[in-house]
C-alpha cells in the first residue's frame, strides 16, 4: 500500500485536533469515510472497502481514535462533527465528494449532506440509524428482552430498582459519573451488550458480571462518546427525516443487513422511500458488523458503483 499524502493532526475549533489520513491518486474520484460510534475511530478494514483509484479522506472524529484531546466531550456535538468534516473538505482542496458511513457514521453523512448537499456527489449508508431516542429505546427495551431475556436480566442487574423506570437515562448518568466506582461497570455492560446486540452468531450471550468492575481492565471509549451523544438526542436540530428533501439531487445506495438488531431494516426502508433517490441492497445473511456476511461486498459494489 502506497504512504498516505497526508498522515497526521489537522486543527479544528475549541483546541480540538482530528487525526486524518489521505490516501490515493489526486486525480481519481474523491471519498471521505465516516466512522461509527460515536466514538470508535477509523480502522484499515474501512480503507480496504475502497478501491485503489480513489481520492480517500480517513479521519478519526473529535474525541475518537486518535484525535486529541482524546475522548474530549467538550465542544463536541453534530454541528462541531459536521463543520469538520467541511473544513476538512477544503483543507485538502476537494470541490465534491462521495460520503460513506455505517450506523453512527450513517447519522452523520446524513447530517453533513443535508447540510452541504452541494458539495456530496453521492451517499453510501450502511444500517442507518437517525440518531433518535425512539431507536434506541426500540433496542435496548424491546428487542433486548425480545432476544436474550438472559442477557436483559444481566444488564438491568447493575441497576437499582428505581432506575428500572428509565434504564438508558440511568445507564448513560452512570457512565458519564466521573466516579470510577459509577462508571466502570455501566461502561463495560454497555459495550458488551451492544456487542452482543451486533452479531448474527455472538460468542457469548450473557454478560461476565465478574469481570465488568475489574479495574485491570481497560476500558472502552465508545459507551462515553454514545452516552454524551444519545442523552442529548445525538445534537440534532431536527428529525433527520424531516430534511431529507435536502437531498433531492443526492443518489445513494443503502446497505443494510436483514437481522440487524441495532439498526433494523424498517429504517433503511424508510428513510429510502421519504429520500426517493436512494436504492437498498439487503444482504440476507448479516447482522450489524460490518463484518458479517456478505456486508463487505456489497459495500464495495455500491462504493464502487457511485464513485
């Protein structure tokens, strides 16, 4: 593999400074890939998704991977995430290019084309979630208890009676306590239940209680990152439905995995038949990894396709 053009920290507002790589020929079709979470980061098997003739922006967003402050909370909203990715745009001289994310990064490539729809020649989504309460709460109490009553009873487990009235506000109040003693098992049954939720044949199904309060254990940045975003909505405006118009003269392709239990079909479905420029591929043999089945594949075709 070639050595990225660039490779390194780009200033942002608010003393923030995002990681990014640009790779490929300057004069082949642009791309920018915007990564899930909130909070994971850019890894190579999202570069190996794009072929060689392409003009690729990887970059780690405020707070993820290796952008610094790491993990900062601090100006680090939608709107910050969006005008980044714009800045980053110009930074490196790019007019229009294609904008490809799955889960959390489909929210965002959503939010960014609506902002700046000019300036995105097409969009490719992978199991699009539209950053909504109503999502999340259609995961984790009903399609939770649905699937793995078992695993339900552990994650409720680390919760007091009273917080069983609202157990996400309670697990996202836990996790961003700045009590260790708080946060660390909150952070560790979050990860590893939404771990589990994200695979068609999980390892284990239930969570190691004995393991989630071990201090020798590292821990996590994304249930910090998600717990920020999601207790405020994900810092949207607006339904992003609601200004899907924006996008009348977007083509994208949505990618979405039939037995995706945290980003179900119906909203691909339905996000695709209020757009009107979008086409689906339903891969029949997924859940959400992006690994899972045929995903990969068909993500490379679409990305292929639009480019």
């Amino acid at each position: 593999m070639a050595e990225p053009d660039f490779a390194g920290h780009v200033p942002m507002s608010d003393g923030h400074e995002v990681y990014a790589e640009l790779t490929g020929p300057e004069s082949s079709p642009p791309a920018v890939f915007l990564h899930g979470g909130p909070g994971s980061g850019c890894q190579p098997a999202h570069r190996a998704l794009f072929g060689p003739n392409t003009r690729l922006l990887l970059f780690d967003q405020r707070g993820a991977g290796r952008s610094r402050p790491r993990r900062c909370r601090e100006a680090n909203t939608t709107a910050h995430l969006v005008a980044d990715i714009e800045r980053l745009r110009v930074r490196f001289g790019i007019e229009r290019w294609l904008v490809v994310g799955g889960s959390w990064g489909a929210t965002l490539a959503l939010a960014y084309a609506q902002a700046h729809p000019d300036r995105v020649r097409g969009l490719v989504l992978r199991s699009v979630f539209l950053g909504t309460r109503a999502e999340l709460e259609t995961v984790f109490l009903d399609t939770l208890p649905r699937f793995y009553p078992g695993l339900w009873a552990d994650f409720l487990s680390l919760l007091m009676p009273p917080e069983h009235a609202d157990p996400l506000g309670a697990y996202w109040a836990r996790i961003l306590d700045p009590d260790p003693a708080r946060y660390r098992a909150a952070a560790w049954a979050w990860h590893d239940t939404e771990r589990i939720l994200s695979q068609l044949r999980p390892t284990a199904t239930r969570l190691d209680l004995a393991s989630l309060d071990d201090p020798a254990r590292g821990l996590p940045a994304t249930p910090f990152m998600e717990a920020h975003y999601f207790r405020n909505d994900c810092f949207l405006d607006a339904p992003l439905l609601s200004r899907v118009g924006r996008l009348r003269d977007v083509p994208g392709v949505i990618v979405q995995a039939r037995y995706d239990l945290l980003c179900p079909p119906a909203t691909s479905h339905m996000l695709a038949h209020d757009w009107g420029r979008a086409r689906i591929v339903d891969v029949p043999d997924a859940g959400h990894a992006m690994g899972d089945g045929g995903t990969v594949e068909a993500l490379r075709s679409a990305i292929a396709d639009l480019a």
